[in-house]
C-alpha cells in the first residue's frame, strides 16, 4: 500500500527513521562494536524492557491477531508471529518495512505477517485485531487523539502503548539530538495520556514505569 499524503512534520520523520533503520535495529541485533553494545544496554535499557513487556502481555493474553503501529524493523512483528498470532506491521517508513520483511523471512513467520506502508490516521481498513501495539511511536505525534481514535477502532480488546516520560535526564538529550537531526520529539506526563486514552475510548487496566517510559495497558470501551 502506497504512503498517502504526508504533513511536514510526518515527512520529516519518516525521512529521519529512513536514513537511520539499519543504525536503529543494530541496537536490537548486537551488530555494534563492544562499547556501543555496553552504552545500549545502560542507556537504552528500557528499549529492551519495553520489549520483554510486550511479550510478556502477549503470553498471557494470547491474542490470536496483532497490530503493530510503528512497527520499524519488525523485531515486535517478528517475535509476535513466533508466538502464533497473525500480525500486521504499520509504518511510514519504507526503509524500514523492507528490514521488517527481511526479518520475518528470515525467521521463518512471513506467511503470518502482513505489512502496510502508511501513518495509521491514513490507513483505510476494515480489519480489527485483539492486541494493538504502538511502541516507540508515541515520541513522535504531538497530538495524539486523532490517531487514539483510529486505534480504538482496531483494538477489540488490548491496547499496550509506551510513552516516554517527560522531566528525564534523556528528554533533554533527545530533544537536542533530534533537533539537530530534524526529527521532532515529545514527552508526556501520566495524567496527560490517560486522559488521552480515556478520551479515545480506552480504559486505563495497568501502568508500568520502565525506566524513561511510561508502559500502559488498556482496553476499548
């Protein structure tokens, strides 16, 4: 599926997330010298609790279908198929979806996954799903609602999402980082996205702070 028309912003970011996939998955491979692998796993430690979360969830939820808002690389789409589910991955980043197929081929679940490129407020489906995630995503929409609402339509009964925390040591750093790279980044509060949530029609089940993130967990209402 072709990319639909794109805002400033949203072209901005999937050009940054294009220049940097292959960069950006090394974190999930190893495939980085040995320093670089020892600052991942310090500063980047909640990148793979995140992950472990997702999982975790989805062995006790056992969802049988799958959306992955943001998908990137395919590393939760991958993982997510092995357990079973049927699992579409979304992005606007083309680069990004080739590594999401290459993996899935290569891991041997790519009859299970289906992949669109496009922003998720620009998808047109009539597909719905018993988990959505949307991990690593939210840093990148200053106005979540809109896309909230796309996604209360899809998640017939789980939704987990990851917001990175505002007033951390590391906003300050990615602020400036992404800045110069042109790639825009946002912070929320707690109270900011459940009330988000709650707006879009999700009930708040559980939070988790991991690390820099806020981890939650809801349901359509």
């Amino acid at each position: 599926m072709p990319v639909e028309t794109k805002t400033d912003e949203s072209r901005q970011i999937s050009d940054y997330w294009n220049a940097i996939a292959p960069e950006f998955d090394a974190i999930y491979t190893g495939k980085k010298n040995f320093v670089s692998r020892g600052l991942d796993h310090i500063l980047r430690k909640d990148m793979y609790q995140r992950f472990e979360w997702v999982m975790r969830k989805a062995d006790e939820l056992r969802p049988a279908t799958v959306c992955d808002i943001g998908c990137g690389s395919g590393r939760f789409v991958s993982s997510l198929a092995k357990r079973g589910a049927r699992v579409t991955g979304v992005d606007f980043a083309p680069q990004m979806l080739t590594l999401a197929r290459q993996l899935t081929e290569r891991e041997g679940v790519g009859p299970r996954c289906d992949f669109v490129l496009s922003d998720v407020l620009d998808w047109k489906t009539d597909k719905t799903f018993d988990m959505v995630i949307a991990i690593g995503f939210w840093d990148y929409v200053g106005d979540p609602l809109s896309r909230l609402q796309v996604i209360r339509k899809l998640a017939t009964r789980t939704f987990l999402s990851a917001w990175p925390r505002t007033g951390t040591l590391r906003m300050a750093v990615r602020k400036v980082r992404l800045k110069a790279a042109g790639c825009p980044v946002y912070f929320w509060e707690h109270q900011q996205v459940e009330n988000y949530l709650q707006r879009a029609g999700f009930r708040v089940e559980s939070v988790e702070i991991l690390g820099q993130l806020y981890c939650f967990q809801a349901k359509s209402v």
